[in-house]
C-alpha cells in the first residue's frame, strides 16, 4: 500500500488508524506501507505518531520543525518550485503511482488529509479529481478527507462496502459520465445507468445489507461515505 498524508488541518483519527495498521500488517511481514509526505502533511503524519519514508512538494506549508526533524531523519526530499502545474498533493499521488509501477505489483493508494479551516475548496477538488486520474494505476484507491471516507470505482473494479444498515453514502459522476452504473445492498438499487457527469441522481442513498456494492462499466465513480 501506498499511503499519500496531506495537510488541511488534523486528520480523522479512524484515518490514522488504517494507516496504523497498513505499517503493522508491513512490520509483521505482510506487503510493504509506504508513507510518502505532501508538503504540509509531513506535520500532519507525526503529530499522528507516523513516520513518512519521503517528503514531496515546493515546501510552503511545513512547519521549520518539520522539515528539520526530515533532513536530520534523511528522510528523501523532493522539493518543487512553487510556480508548478501540480498540487503538492498530485505530485505525491504521482509518486506513488511510479514506485507501484516500479515495483511491478498491483498496489492500493490511501489519501488521508484533513478537512479543517486551513483547507481550500479548490484544493480539495483537486484533490478528488486526482483521485479520479489514479484509478488507472493502482489496484484500489481511496481516501480519508477529514471525516469522510471515498472510494474510486473505475471499470470492472467492483468495490464492496461493510456499512452498517442505514449509513448514508453517495455515488457521483465526479470525472465524467458514467456508464453501467449498478448499486445493491442499498434502500435504492441501480442496475446498468447510466450517470451523466455531475448528476445528483446517487447522492444520499443508504445501505440496507452488507456488503454494498458499486461497480461501473465504463468511467469513474466516486462512492462518498460522509
């Protein structure tokens, strides 16, 4: 697995959580977490008790403490320009992606990053829209955004959810049409629609039995758990 840590203010503590057990399932022999740093969320992942293996970004938002304790730790430094075409954020999910592709095995991406005061929306639509760019290159992708969990559906990936009976969750066309779209487990089933881009159709539907499942035949869902 490939862990992306944000900054947006604190992260959810489930979100630290899952991060903490990706390390130790990779301690006890399991496959390999790494922990790459964007910027700002080098803080964010020490002050949750995690140790990023790098650091990527044009280095405008970490704390003097953080970047110290990285350069004394050597931990790998990746420093852009600020006038840049990508967010911090995208270039980490980019890295990610290469060290997977290097690596030559399927792999998972989990973004963790917080949804707090410090956070701009344009940023955070960046951010799902990255999402949706990396669906293509790993395995499984998801996301903890402040307390929200997300979870990108691209074609024959089906994503199975445990959800308590009457959890709320949406289904949005975030990156373009979807094709096929088919729900069950949920109040109201989809079987094969089709959801143009940016429709409201999937938004606040609940979960009736477990496991709920999305999967799309063509395009890139966005499941949102709030």
């Amino acid at each position: 697995m490939y862990v992306v840590v944000t900054g947006g203010g604190p992260p959810d503590r489930r979100a630290i959580a899952a991060v903490r057990a990706a390390l130790d399932h990779s301690i006890a022999g399991g496959p390999r977490c790494r922990v790459i740093a964007a910027d700002g969320g080098l803080d964010v992942a020490r002050a949750g008790g995690i140790e990023p293996d790098e650091l990527i970004g044009d280095l405008d938002s970490i704390t003097p403490d953080g970047l110290a304790w990285a350069e004394a730790q050597g931990v790998p430094i990746d420093r852009h320009p600020p006038a840049k075409d990508e967010t911090d954020t995208e270039l980490a999910i980019a890295r990610a992606a290469d060290l997977a592709a290097a690596a030559g095995a399927p792999a998972d991406l989990l973004v963790v990053g917080g949804t707090g005061s410090e956070l701009r929306v344009d940023h955070l639509l960046g951010t799902i829209g990255a999402l949706g760019r990396a669906a293509g290159r790993f395995a499984r992708v998801s996301a903890w955004l402040g307390p929200a969990r997300l979870h990108v559906v691209a074609p024959d990936r089906r994503v199975a959810l445990d959800l308590d009976p009457g959890t709320t969750f949406s289904v949005l066309a975030a990156h373009g049409d979807c094709h096929g779209v088919s729900i069950a487990g949920a109040r109201w089933s989809l079987d094969g629609v089709d959801l143009p881009a940016g429709s409201t159709r999937g938004i606040s539907n609940r979960s009736s039995t477990q496991p709920v499942t999305v999967s799309v035949r063509s395009g890139t869902l966005t499941v949102v758990i709030p």
